[in-house]
C-alpha cells in the first residue's frame, strides 16, 4: 500500500514530495521533505563510511605483491559499501534525507592505533553548497595508506525511483615507508534509490565502477534482486593486470590471468574460483571518533556537530518546528555571507584545499578504462592538518 511507513498525519505531505521529485531533476537538497523522512546527519559526515574497517585499510601496506594489493584494496573498497549504503536503514529504518551542508562546513575525527594498525585520521570539508561537493582526506600515515576524494551527486527520476549518478572520485596513494608507491583511481558506482512509494526508501547499486592502479584493473558490476543470483546487493569483480582486456568494452575480455570475485557485498564474497572467501562485514565496525579543529580540541562554529546541534536535537526528538526554525537561522546565515561577499567582491576560502581543473592521475588513469568524462576537477588537499591531529 502507498505510503504503508509514513506516519499517517505525514501521507499526504509525503505524496506532494513524491510528486515534486518526480517532476525534478537536479539538486535534490532543495526541496523540502515531511519530517518524517529527515536524518539528523550530516553529509559531511559519509567520507567516514571509507574508513569503518580501519584494519583493512591499513592492511593494503602489508600486501606484498602488485596483485596482492589491487585485491587489498578492493577487498577494503567492497567492505566500506555495507556502510556507505545501508547503515542508515539499520541505524533508522530506511534510508534518510541526510542534512545539507553549508560552504566551508568541516567535519574531523579519528580511529585509535590498535594491534599495530596505526592512527587514521579524517578531515571533511564542503566546498560548494548549491550543488552540494563534499571534499575528504583519510590518512593513516604509520602505513603510508591515503585516501583523497570529493562527492557530488546528479539525480534523476525514473520508474518510480531516484536514480543518482555520482560525480566525483577517490585518489587512493598507497607508499609505506621503504615500499614501493602506488596510486589508485577509484571511481563510484550508481545508486537507485527504491521503495519510495511505500516511504522505506533503500539504496541498490547499479551497473559499475572501477579501482585502476599498480599495474592492475578491477572492474565492479552490480546487480540488484532478479538479476545474477536473484539477490540484492550483488557484485561480481574483475581484477586483471591486462588493460588490452578493455580494449573494445568495458567489460574485460577473459585473459585466464583475472581473479574473480562474487556476493554480496553486504555479506560476503568468494573468488569464484577456488571457492575461498574475498570479504566478509559480518563483524562490528568502528565509528569514527569525532573531535574538534580548533586548537585544545574544541569544536569551531561551522563544525558540523556544533553547527547542527539544535537541527539535530530537534529532528531526534521529534520537534519538527524547532528543528525548521534552527535549520532557517543557519540557512539565512548562509544567504547573508554570499551577500556579503557579492557586495565585497571576494568569496568563500577553502580551508584545507585547493580546485584544479584537471587532476593528471585521473586522466592517466581514466584513459586505462576509458573512462567519461576524460577530465575531472580535483580538489588538492593542502597537508594542513588542524593542530588537534598532532596531540
Ligand atoms: C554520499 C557519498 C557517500 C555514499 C552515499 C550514500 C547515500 C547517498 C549519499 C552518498 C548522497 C545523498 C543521497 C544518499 C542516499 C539518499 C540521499 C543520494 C552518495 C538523497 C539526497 C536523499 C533523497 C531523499 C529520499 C530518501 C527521500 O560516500
């Protein structure tokens, strides 16, 4: 039945929001939704989903081959997918219209050493609020492993789902000390957003997305209910040392040097082979520890935490007003600043990084699958640690 989980006071509100997205394309962030369907998270807080499995991003330094590492790191990149994708449907009930951020919203934290793994550290900076770009660097420097990307989405409507298609990429440097260095292009998959009409709406993964880098290829394809094994949330993967594997499509040609893997990728997979397990996101993941950029650990006035707060409060505790009320305070804010700036002719600085229209690692990378665009902006992260991540 439609609208089966909405609140019933909430339906109506719910089917004039359907309404509006399906005649819409664009920035989603922009319309207003019931309440009902508002997460009290931030967007600048999703970078951290890269990190959950703290041990297996730092387990790609230990790899000793070219080979093993490709499939070090897609084994860490399949296992993030489980929380990047569906944390908010344990955590909420269903997937969520998650809190947009303002220009120069930052967002820091950490994973603690452990068993030798080293400290990771997490900086989140928003670099555009109309449309929403979402620029991040994790780094766990004891390893040399470092991972530095920016997010934005386009959405579309279609057959009674959300399409989006997600604009950016991850540049993943991989340089233990006395090891050798390597640099991974990681593109990002297709989300379709389903279950709408019943207002539960839930992310599935579509078509597929690459890890390019040390001399290999991994291709992903994902597939939803009906398709491979009839179950949702599969994927199949390609890891290939042979890019002349590419050379007409975007799927491999089979060269008998490819490992295979396949399942689910918020479960477990096996190299088809052998028969032997590839990932596995049964067990707990680590939150990030949050902490505060200013120096003394405190939290500045555009941390997300602190900026939110009575946003949050009020969306958590079911005071809608109060939360429309907060959320308008910070949005006039915005208005005025962009105002202000117009009149002064200067604009918003980045904090921790820098635009570059053109990034020479996704371009040589990029042509490997012959990837589109040929071309991406980068932001450049200026290595400018807030002194709190030296304590
Ligand atoms: C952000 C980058 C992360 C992965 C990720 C997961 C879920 C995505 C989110 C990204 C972007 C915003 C998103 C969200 C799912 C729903 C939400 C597309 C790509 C949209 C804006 C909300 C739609 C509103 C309905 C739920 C009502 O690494």
């Amino acid at each position: 039945q439609a609208g089966e989980a909405v609140p019933a006071a909430q339906r109506g509100s719910w089917t004039s929001f359907l309404k509006s997205i399906a005649s819409f394309s664009g920035d989603l962030s922009s319309l207003t939704a019931p309440p009902f369907i508002l997460s009290p998270v931030s967007l600048t807080e999703f970078p951290a989903y890269w990190c959950e499995r703290p041990e297996l991003f730092a387990a790609i330094a230990d790899a000793k081959t070219a080979e093993d590492r490709s499939l070090a790191v897609l084994r860490w990149f399949i296992s993030t997918l489980k929380g990047q994708y569906t944390s908010r449907n344990e955590s909420m009930g269903s997937e969520k219209k998650p809190l947009n951020p303002v220009l120069g919203e930052l967002f820091y934290g950490y994973w603690p050493d452990k068993d030798g793994r080293g400290r990771t550290n997490l900086l989140v900076e928003q670099v555009s609020h109309h449309p929403p770009v979402t620029a991040y660097v994790i780094e766990n420097k004891t390893k040399g492993v470092k991972l530095v990307g920016h997010n934005a989405q386009k959405t579309s409507f279609s057959s009674g789902s959300i399409m989006v298609r997600q604009v950016g990429h991850a540049i993943l440097t991989v340089a233990p000390p006395g090891g050798r260095k390597d640099e991974y292009l990681i593109t990002l998959p297709r989300l379709r957003i389903d279950g709408l009409w019943y207002g539960s709406p839930y992310v599935e993964l579509a078509e597929n997305s690459y890890v390019v880098g040390g001399g290999y290829i991994s291709s992903i394809e994902y597939k939803g209910r009906g398709y491979f094994s009839g179950k949702s949330h599969t994927f199949k993967a390609i890891t290939t040392p042979d890019s002349s594997a590419f050379a007409s499509s975007s799927k491999p040609i089979p060269t008998g040097r490819e490992h295979i893997t396949e399942g689910t990728w918020h479960e477990e997979s096996k190299f088809t082979k052998t028969g032997v397990e590839f990932h596995n996101v049964h067990g707990p993941k680590e939150e990030v520890t949050v902490i505060g950029g200013v120096s003394g650990g405190e939290m500045g006035e555009f941390e997300t935490r602190n900026l939110w707060s009575a946003v949050a409060k009020g969306i958590k505790e079911g005071d809608y007003e109060a939360a429309s009320r907060e959320k308008s305070k910070i949005e006039n804010d915005q208005r005025q600043r962009r105002k202000d700036e117009q009149a002064a002719g200067t604009t918003w600085p980045f904090k921790h990084f820098n635009r570059l229209e053109s990034d020479p690692i996704y371009e040589e990378l990029a042509k490997v699958v012959k990837l589109t665009p040929p071309v991406e902006d980068i932001y450049e992260f200026q290595e400018n640690w807030p002194p709190t991540f030296s304590a």
